[in-house]
C-alpha cells in the first residue's frame, strides 16, 4: 500500500500525475463541481503540533471530496498520555479510509505508517513537508514558472528545506540552498538527494551567500527561522541568521519577473521584510489556498492506488 510519507517514494511521472489530478480537481471545484471521490472516507488527522493550513484545508478537502475529517490533537487523545504509536495506529486505521499526521520525528510516522491499514499522508516532520512542496510546485505551474525553473531557498536547512531537495532532485530542476553556517541541510538526505538528481538531471547547489543563489533564478524561497520544537533557541537562531532575510536588495538579483514562495506563516522581518511579502501576497496566498487543491490531488491518487491494490471499497 502506498502512503505519502517523503516525496522519494515517489516517480516523478507519479508527482506530476498527482499534481494534474489537483489542478483538474482545482478546476471543478472553481466550478462548483464537488466532484465525491472520496464519499462516506474518513481522514484521522493527528496533530502533535499547531496548524492552521494543515488543518483546514484538509479538513474542508476531504469534505468537498464526499468525505469527513476527523481533528484528532494529541492533547486530546490517548496519544499524548503515552499510548504507543503502533497502538493509536492498529485502532485508528481500523476505522478510518487515510490518515494524515503532523509530527516531530520522521520514525514516528514510518512507525504509524507501518502499523496502519490504511494510507498515511505526512502532514510535517522535523525532517520533511512534502504536502507543501507538492502545495508549491502546483502554484509554480499555474504562475508559469515550472519549466526547467531556478530555484533559491535561503534561510535554514530544515524540513522545508530537505523537501525542496527531494523536489528539484526528482523533477530534474535547480535548485540552490543558501544557508547559515552551522544550519545546512541534513548530509543524509542531501547525499540521497543528489542520488536522484544524478538520474534526473536536477542541479543540486549548496553555500552560505544569498546573492550567489539568487541571481538571475526564477523562484525565490524561504522559512521561518524557527521551526516548531525549537522555541528555546530563537535567540541564538534570530542572532545567526542575521543577512539572511529576503528583501527587495536580495530580490533586485533574481529574474525581474521572479516569484516569491512562502509556506507561511511569515515572521516579517526576519526571514522576509513586510514590503517583499506584501509585494507578492498574491502568490503567497494562492500558495496557501492550493494546499486545498494539491492535497486533494495526493489523497484521491492514494486512494486510486489503494483501490488497485486491496479492491474499491465502493
Ligand atoms: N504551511 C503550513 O503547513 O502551515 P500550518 O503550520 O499552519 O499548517
Ligand atoms: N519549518 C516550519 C514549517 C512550518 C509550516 C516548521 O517546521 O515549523
């Protein structure tokens, strides 16, 4: 059975059959065409961490789909209180068609995923956002700029990050990272990274300097500075990544026509100055809105598949 774990389970004729399927469901819904392909499924949606996005966009997803979403935070469920992760999963999956977890390590959700009757989708680790990356290649298409693109990620080497690795290095695009010394991406996942961009052709660059990334790229990225779960080193991480913000002086390097991406949420000021941001809300907000449609694209595929496999449950 096929879950959504990390985007380098996937081919990148399955990514891009993924995001098609998004973008005519996206189309449908803009018609007001609720199309039930999901109907009477239920997705368990745990949360080990806050959320707004994650949280409603698949929750109103999988309504739109014909289904219902289940919010299950574990300060609320047996989780939280030391129940095992295999357990939760044994019961959960018995009841539920998906599961959609948002959690701290990578192995928590493999565990889960191991246990589970059903698909798990990742909703965020510590390692990887892949729902986001599939969220932001989708926005890319529709501005235009998924053809043999550019990309700079500038700021830290977190799961944001890794995912934006596992995209370009499966799609076959560029993509340089800019990061603080003492803040680069994981060597694991880089070195599995450039495995598959020896296959795809993708071109994988590392440094500290944000205007060497910058210049002349099509896709200008970036993330908070602090991640969920490392609330006790803001002070040191705010003073580390000073010249690391993306601003109009940064942005005077990429291509005029260059789009600025952000998952959100923003700290202005820090990782992206207020006039960059407002500068390019629209994207930003279209970003965050296609969570809505590039999930729905992940969970009808895992369902497809999942059908192939085990038999419609129709
Ligand atoms: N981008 C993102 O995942 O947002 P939330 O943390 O609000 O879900
Ligand atoms: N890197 C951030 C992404 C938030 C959507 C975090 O993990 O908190």
């Amino acid at each position: 059975m096929r879950h959504f774990l990390t985007l380098k389970d996937f081919s990148k004729a399955e990514l891009l059959e993924m995001i098609a399927l998004a973008a005519k469901i996206k189309k449908q819904t803009k018609a007001h065409q609720f199309v039930p392909y999901l109907e009477h499924q239920t997705l368990g949606m745990i949360f080990e961490k806050s959320s707004t996005r994650t949280r409603v966009s698949f929750e109103t997803g999988i309504y739109q789909l014909g289904g219902a979403g289940l919010f299950l935070s574990s300060r609320d469920i047996q989780l939280g209180r030391g129940e095992p992760m295999k357990d939760t999963a044994r019961v959960i999956s018995r009841m539920v068609d998906m599961v959609m977890i948002r959690t701290f390590e990578q192995s928590k959700l493999e565990e889960f995923a191991t246990h589970s009757k059903v698909p798990v989708i990742n909703g965020l680790t510590d390692s990887y956002h892949p729902v986001q990356l599939m969220t932001d290649y989708l926005t890319m298409v529709e501005f235009g700029k998924a053809d043999t693109p550019v990309v700079a990620y500038i700021g830290d080497g977190n799961n944001m990050a890794h995912s934006w690795l596992m995209l370009a290095s499966k799609l076959g695009f560029e993509l340089r990272i800019a990061t603080p010394a003492g803040y680069a991406c994981d060597a694991e996942i880089v070195a599995e990274a450039e495995a598959f961009a020896k296959e795809s052709g993708a071109k994988l660059r590392f440094g500290n300097d944000p205007v060497q990334a910058v210049t002349g790229c099509d896709v200008v990225t970036t993330d908070t500075w602090v991640s969920m779960g490392q609330e006790e080193e803001k002070e040191q991480r705010l003073k580390d990544f000073a010249g690391y913000m993306v601003d109009e002086t940064l942005m005077g390097h990429a291509k005029s026509d260059a789009i600025f991406l952000h998952c959100l949420p923003a700290y202005r000021e820090y990782e992206v100055s207020e006039e960059t941001f407002e500068k390019h809300a629209e994207v930003i907000f279209t970003e965050a809105e296609n969570r809505l449609h590039a999930q729905k694209g992940i969970m009808v595929w895992l369902d497809a598949k999942r059908s192939e496999e085990v038999g419609s449950r129709k």
